[in-house]
C-alpha cells in the first residue's frame, strides 16, 4: 500500500505539476493572444495610417503633376510674352520710323507748297505783266497801221 501510496502521491505531484504547467502555459496562451490582439490592433492601426499616407501621396503627386504643368505653361507663357515684346519694340521702332519719314515728308511738303506759292505769285504776276505787254502791244500795232494807212495816204496823193 505504500508503493500505492507513493505513487498516488507521484500522480498527484505530477498532476500538479502538470496542472502548474498547464496554468503557466495558460497564462503564457493569454499572454500571447494579448500580445497577437495588440499586434493585430497595431497592423490595423498602421494598415490604416499607411491608406492615409498613400492618399495624401497621391494628392501631393496630382499637385506635383499640377505644379509641373503650370510650370510647363508658365515657361510657354514666358516666351511667347517674350516674342510679343521683341515685336512690340519691332513695331515701336517701325513706329518711329515712320513717324520721322512722316515729319520730313510734312516739311517737304510745306516746302513745296511755299514753293508752289510762291510761284503762283510769280506766274501771277508774269501773266499781268505778259497782258501789259499785249494791250502795249495791240495800242503799237494799232498806231502802226494807223501810221501804216496815213504813210499810204500820203503816198497815194503824193503819186496823185
């Protein structure tokens, strides 16, 4: 009975070991669902913190694509602002150009209207003398056939 005994004592010894073992695993087992549910809660946490990056990465590379074209039309705006300004001095200089050949030709102009003035008066004045000389003229051409047909006259009765 006591070889009973002592293994009945060896069982219970055992079966508290193994009941020991059973609560130590136990407890580890708690351990590690807690430690797998902070562990699953920390990967939600980061699974969530990650779609929060990737969409705020996808806004900043829609403004980066954004930024860049309007870099891209701002560089187009920049030369064709460029070339409007070259033509707009090109005409401005065109402009004065043509605003000196327009006042050079003005004082010709007037120039030529003094002139054309001026021998107007001439021409005038060459056209009364011309009549003066024809009205001398005609008088001389009439005292001349005046004198003409008296010279006749007195021929005709000198031959009388």
């Amino acid at each position: 009975m006591d070889k009973v005994r002592e293994k009945l004592n060896n069982l219970k010894l055992e079966a508290e070991t193994w009941q020991e073992k059973y609560e130590e695993v136990k407890s580890q087992l708690k351990e590690l669902e807690q430690d797998n549910i902070d562990k699953e809660n920390t990967i939600k946490s980061l699974t969530v913190k990650n779609e929060q990056l990737d969409q705020e990465v996808e806004k900043l590379e829609a403004g980066l694509a954004e930024s860049k074209q309007l870099a891209e039309d701002s560089s187009t705006l920049k030369v064709t602002n460029e070339n409007y300004t070259k033509k707009n001095e090109q005409l401005e200089d065109e402009l004065e150009e043509t605003d000196a050949k327009l006042k050079e030709t003005t004082e010709r102009l007037k120039e030529a209207e003094l002139n054309s003035e001026q021998l107007e008066r001439k021409l005038v004045a060459l056209e009364e003398e011309r009549d003066d000389w024809e009205k001398k003229y005609e008088e001389l051409n009439t005292k001349y056939e005046d004198v003409k047909k008296e010279l006749e006259e007195i021929a005709d009765l000198a031959n009388l």
